[in-house]
C-alpha cells in the first residue's frame, strides 16, 4: 500500500534555529512530491519536486528529493515564529490521479 | 482573485441527517477533489473529479457521494451523517491543461462539520 511517512511528527524550536523536516515515501508510480505549509485553515503550495538531487528555494525555505532512497526533506534556516505551521508532504503518482498525504510535522517556533 | 470557496464554513448536525458540502472555484480548473482531515491522520481523500463527467472514490469514499453539477462546482453529500464523521473538510482543484502545473493542487479554506 502506497504511504507517505513525515518525522518529526511535532518539533518545538526557538527563533533563529535551523530545522530540517522529513519526508519518506513508498510508492509506486511516483512523479512528484509537494511540501505544503497549513497555518490555520487551507493547505498553501511551497515545492514540487519531480528530479533527484534538485535543490528548490524560496527564501529561508528550501527542499530536496532523493528518488533512489525515496525520501525528501524540508530544510528552514533562521527560523521565525510566521513560521509556526503544519508542514504537509503528498507525493502524486505517474498518473497524475493520486495525491497522498503524509501527516504532517506540526513546528512551533518560540520567540 | 480567483479562488476555491467552500460553504458552509461551519456546520453542527445530529446523527442520522443529510448534510451537503459544497465547493466552487473561479479558476477555471479541470480537476476537483474532497479530502478530510483528522489530527494525526493527515490529509485523506474522498473522491476526485477529472472533468463534469468523470467521478472517481478516493482512499475513504464509504458513507459519502458527491456531484460535479459543473466544472466549477463540486459538491459533497453525507446520507445519513455519523459521528466519525465529525472532520474538517477540504476541496481542492488543480489544472491538468497547463503544462507545468498539474501537480499542484489549490485548497479552499475548509469546512468544520461536527457531526452529534
């Protein structure tokens, strides 16, 4: 059965800290994995990720995918407390019909 | 701005009733999905929709049925709502037209069903 793991499940850090999130996947038919920040209510886009070794950014946040070992992680530097979420992780199969979400890594960042 | 909206945003009901989420969107997306989240569980999904005439179960589809009366509409039914049914629920859609894009999904802001 296809899965998506995330750990942590929960992490508490104080601002400034560097946190990396994890996320491991069994699947067939894997295409691409996306990493979503939840804060209060709708899920929000951060990353797609589809090629190994492809380092995504935007800001403080980066992500990468490792398609042999089947896992991707997550990465925020000089954390602040916006950055207080859920961070979900679904990898969408080769047909494009399949989302599956892991369930998500609750951060809480103190100031 | 184009966007998912979802109605109601909160809804309390007694075991044994009918109860219709609904869903609409101004994106011009071909594709629609519900999902429920539980704590812990994470996002699970109920049924997608690939265009008006095509309807698809998701991972958890048993004791919900839902209606694509329009491309930018999808609704969710519970027949006969029960406790475990008490969940936030979401709708999603995503562009399969637009190369590049079709891995990502666009969420409305929920639903809090309670179910007593």
């Amino acid at each position: 059965e296809d899965k998506v793991v995330q750990s942590p499940l929960s992490l508490v850090v104080h601002e400034g800290d560097t946190v990396t999130l994890n996320c491991s996947y069994e699947v067939t038919n894997f295409r691409s994995l996306l990493w979503y920040k939840q804060e209060k209510k709708a899920p929000t886009f951060l990353f797609m990720l589809t090629s190994s070794g492809i380092e995504k950014k935007s800001g403080r946040l980066s992500s990468i995918l490792d398609k042999k070992e089947l896992f991707s992680i997550l990465n925020i530097t000089a954390t602040q407390t916006g950055d207080s979420a859920i961070y979900l992780c679904a990898y969408v199969d080769n047909y494009g019909q399949n989302f599956v979400f892991g369930p998500g890594t609750r951060l809480s960042v103190l100031p | 701005d184009a966007d998912v909206t979802q109605t109601p945003r909160n809804r309390i009901t007694k075991t044994g009733k009918r109860i219709m989420l609904e869903c609409s969107q101004t994106k011009g997306h071909d594709r629609m999905y519900w999902y429920r989240q539980d704590p812990g569980l994470g996002l699970r999904l109920i049924y997608y929709s690939f265009d008006v005439k095509d309807i698809n179960k998701g991972e958890i589809s048993d004791g919900y049925s839902v209606s694509r009366q329009a491309q930018a509409k999808f609704s969710l039914s519970l027949e006969s709502a029960i406790p475990n049914q008490t969940a936030l629920y979401f709708c999603a859609t995503s562009d399969h037209r637009t190369s590049g894009r079709a891995n990502e999904q666009f969420f409305g802001p929920g639903t809090r069903l309670t179910v007593l």
